[in-house]
C-alpha cells in the first residue's frame, strides 16, 4: 500500500482512500495518467483494475469452470493453475474465495464437477467410466461417491427422476 501511496503522490493522482485491495480516487484521471500509474506499479507486481474487469471472485469461478471443461491441462493442479493465472498465491486465493462465498474453492470444484456430471450423464453414449476418466475423478467409486455427497441420489435414482421428469414433460 506504502509504495502505491508513493507512487500516486508522485504524479499528483488524488486519492480519496487505499484500501488493502482497492484504491478509491478523489476524481477522474485521464487515460494518459492510468497508463503512466499502470506503468509505474508494474515493477512492484501490481496490476490496475478500472472496474471494467472481473472480480478477483469471479475470475476464480470462471477459472474452475474452464478447468472443468478441459481447457486446462489437468496434470496441473487446480491450486497451481489458479495461481499461475491470476498472479497471487493460492493461499491468498483460497482466503478470499472463502471471505466472499463462506464456501471453499475445493467445494465450489467439487460443485462444479458434479454439475458437469449431470449434463454429461444425459448423453446416452457416455459411461460412468467415461465421465469419472474425462473429469480426473479417481475412479468411478470417488466419482458415485462425491455424487452422493453433493446430490444425496446416486447416479442412477438421478437418471431416473430426470428422465421421468423430461417424460412427463
């Protein structure tokens, strides 16, 4: 915070409050003086957001999203990824993931596997075995199981009431 304050004051950019993770100014600044502000913190790791962008929240949950589909390598580990793509570490990750949503970034994986599950289980052509492979379960007993845990049916009572539910439909 010491060095954005600096810097800020440095260039003459009023600053109404420094937050820990935010800065909140005085009044507007031009596109000339964010570019020279970006310019002058990015030697100390620190990256402007105008608002026009995510939320740091966000960007986790869109990144657990598109390592679920398979848009990341998944020899890598989540943690990993998350680090590597947002620029902090994970420990910083999981402490404010948890601060905003009261839940883990462990569980809303686990969550969002299990919903990838369900649409993948309504394809016909796809097995038990398929699904636990694609999605880097274990097995097919750690993918029945986390199932359970999270929908309270097994993958079969699932089937079942959603294809009579679409029947009756």
């Amino acid at each position: 915070m010491e060095v954005v304050k600096r810097t800020m004051d440095s260039m003459d950019i009023p600053v109404e409050r420094i937050h820990e993770d935010s800065i909140i100014l005085s009044g507007e600044i031009e596109e000339k003086e964010m570019q020279a502000l970006s310019k002058g913190l990015a030697p100390y790791g620190i990256k402007i957001n105008t608002g026009n962008t995510l939320s740091l929240l966000d960007q986790i949950k869109a990144l657990i999203k598109k390592y679920v589909r398979g848009d990341y390598d998944r020899n890598i580990s989540i943690s990993k990824m998350l680090s590597d793509e947002l620029g902090y570490s994970y420990s910083y990750l999981s402490n404010h993931f948890t601060s905003k949503t009261f839940t883990t970034i462990e569980n809303f994986y686990v969550l969002i596997r299990i919903e990838k599950v369900k649409d993948l289980l309504m394809q016909e052509d796809k097995t038990l075995s398929d699904i636990a492979f694609s999605l880097n379960f274990s097995s097919v007993p750690h993918l029945s199981g986390q199932f359970k845990k999270v929908t309270g049916l097994t993958t079969t009572q699932y089937l079942k009431i959603r294809n009579n539910t679409i029947n009756t439909i």
